[in-house]
C-alpha cells in the first residue's frame, strides 16, 4: 500500500538530520529523527515502531507533520494547552509566607479557603480557588503549623 505522506529527504536535511542524531537530543527528538531517516529508506511505520519502541501511529504523525509543515516542525514540539499560572513566583512566597505566619485568632489552623480569601484581601491576586492554594503548598511542603517538620521525630 502506498503511504500518504511518503518522506524524501534532501541530501542537506539527510545530513541535517545525521548530524543532530549525534547530538544532544531527548528521546522524543530522537525517535522522530529516526523515524526520518527510516522512512526515507523506506522502512513501513510498523517495522520503524517495532524497533523504536513506540507506536506506527506516532511514526505515521511525525511523516505527516513533515510533509505538512517542514523538517523543523517534525522535531519539534508543539506548545502544549492550558492556561497561564494564576500565582506566579512573587504570590506563590506570599501564600507560604502567610501559610507560615501566625493563624487568626480563634482558630487551630489555616484553612486553604482562609489563605485564599487572605491572598484576594491582600490583592495579591484577583481570585484564587483553593485546589490552587493547596497545590502550591503541597509543592513547597509547607507543614501549616505542624510542630514536627520533615521526616525526623526529633524535636
């Protein structure tokens, strides 16, 4: 069966190509230089999947993206979705500063909704859910008033 997308490489982006596989790549970029290569010597998806460790529908994707866009877009990533941070560096140490500072009286402990009412009170920021007070404190390991801090049981 003939390939939709088949790949015929230049001898400058043949060469292009020798010369970044023997650089510094991730794996990722590895394989997709592979699967260039392979595919203009006309090895089948399937047989340059097998060997490579990765699907024919990737070896397939990474064909058409070059008959589409170019040698450049075939090995490169594309941006990935999602939204921007809502705390950047500056209100992330805010939140832990005020995670670690006193708590208000009459209560034992912050409260994820209490540092995000605090953090919009303060405006440092214009809303903030809790999900996303408690995912910044889960990566600083803030302890939130525990006594014992880290894994030691002295002291």
């Amino acid at each position: 069966m003939r390939k939709k997308h088949p790949v015929s490489l230049t001898d400058a982006q043949r060469a292009d190509l020798e010369a970044r596989f023997a650089g510094r790549l991730t794996l990722r970029q590895r394989n997709r230089v592979q699967v260039l290569l392979r595919a203009d010597a006309g090895d089948t998806d399937a047989g340059i999947a097998d060997d490579l460790g990765i699907s024919a529908q990737t070896a397939a994707n990474v064909r058409k993206r070059f008959a589409a866009e170019g040698l450049d877009a075939a090995l490169a990533e594309r941006p990935r979705s999602g939204g921007p941070a809502v705390l950047d560096g500056k209100a992330e140490a805010v939140l832990i500063g005020l995670a670690c500072s006193p708590v208000p009286e009459g209560r034992a402990t912050w409260t994820a909704r209490m540092l995000a009412n605090k953090l919009v009170e303060l405006e440092v920021v214009e809303t903030v859910s809790e999900d996303t007070v408690l995912r910044v404190l889960k990566k600083a390991t803030s302890s939130r008033g525990r006594r014992s801090r880290g894994a030691s049981r002295r002291g």
